[in-house]
C-alpha cells in the first residue's frame, strides 16, 4: 500500500486569492494614503497576519501526504513524519465557521514521539486516509477519544468500539 495526495489546485488557489486580497487591503492603503499612526498600526498588524496565511498557502501548495507500510508523512514547507509503530494519538478536531455548525471542515492530528502531522479534510483523499490511519491506531491498540470515533462515523468510517480490533466497515473508504 502507498498513497500520495496533495491539496487541490482550487483549494490552493482560493487560499492565495484570501492572502492576495488580504495584503492588498491592508498594504495598498499603506502604500497610497497617509493614515493616521493606530490606523496605520491596525493596518500592518493585519498585513503581518495576511503574510501569516500567505506561508500557510505556500504550506498547501507544497504539501503532498505519503502513506505506506511504515507509516505516514509530508513532505514540503513543514513536513513530518510519524512511523505506524511509534504512532501515539490520533484525533478529529471539528472546527465550524456558522453558529448553527452546518459549515466547517475536519483537521486530522497524528502524533508521534518525534512529529505531528496536520491534515484539513480538503485533502485529496481525506477520508481514506482517516481510515487508514484509524485502521493503524487500532490495529497499534492506540486509543480514539469519543469525538474522534464521532467524527470517523460522520466521514462513514466505523471504527470497532473495542480497542485492538480491526475496523469493522470502511463503508466506502476501502484500504487503499
């Protein structure tokens, strides 16, 4: 077994429009105008955090995710590696962006002694992967808090309730 995905081209592109428009908001006013000290302030403060989400689209861009027999790792801007025997926690963080939770995306945490890997569910291939690394932290007899195990079951991946034991359905998510 061997998977490499990447993040999709729009989904990278989307995320270096924000960082364009984002710096093109806060510098341009800079650069034209002569703003009042705290507006000028105000404005390089949310430069320096459009240059943050800019690197964070660079991350993206650069990013490609490999998963074998050995484990699991990125390679690009801030790559990581975790091993399958050294793998230590596993988690699904949901994160909304409506009070009424019906918009957000899903971070996949893997942990291991020497790295952690962060994955955001528009991943080419996100789900498989989840399974796959769920498949690993049972078979490894690491365990999966109740919100993980909620949130594999919301991406159709039902991991067995005892720990240690194979998943029972990948209903769709078939080991690669």
């Amino acid at each position: 077994m061997r998977r490499i995905e990447r993040y999709p081209g729009a989904v990278v592109a989307r995320a270096y429009a924000r960082s364009a428009a984002g710096l093109g908001v806060t510098i341009l006013p800079l650069l034209v105008l002569e703003p009042a000290f705290w507006l000028s302030a105000v404005l390089w403060i949310g430069a320096a955090l459009f240059l943050v989400y800019l690197a964070r689209a660079v991350a993206l861009h650069t990013t490609r995710v490999v998963l074998d027999e050995d484990g699991m790792r990125t390679e690009g801007l801030f790559g990581a590696s975790v091993p399958w025997d050294a793998l230590r926690t596993v988690s699904l963080n949901y994160y909304t962006t409506h009070s009424d939770r019906s918009q957000g995306w899903i971070e996949l945490v893997v942990r291991g002694p020497d790295g952690t890997i962060r994955l955001e569910s528009s991943l080419e291939g996100f789900t498989q992967i989840a399974a796959c690394v769920a498949r690993e932290a049972l078979r490894r007899d690491c365990a999966l808090d109740e919100r993980t195990r909620t949130h594999l079951e919301v991406l159709g991946i039902v991991p067995a309730r005892a720990s240690g034991q194979a998943l029972r359905s990948l209903r769709g998510a078939h080991h690669a």
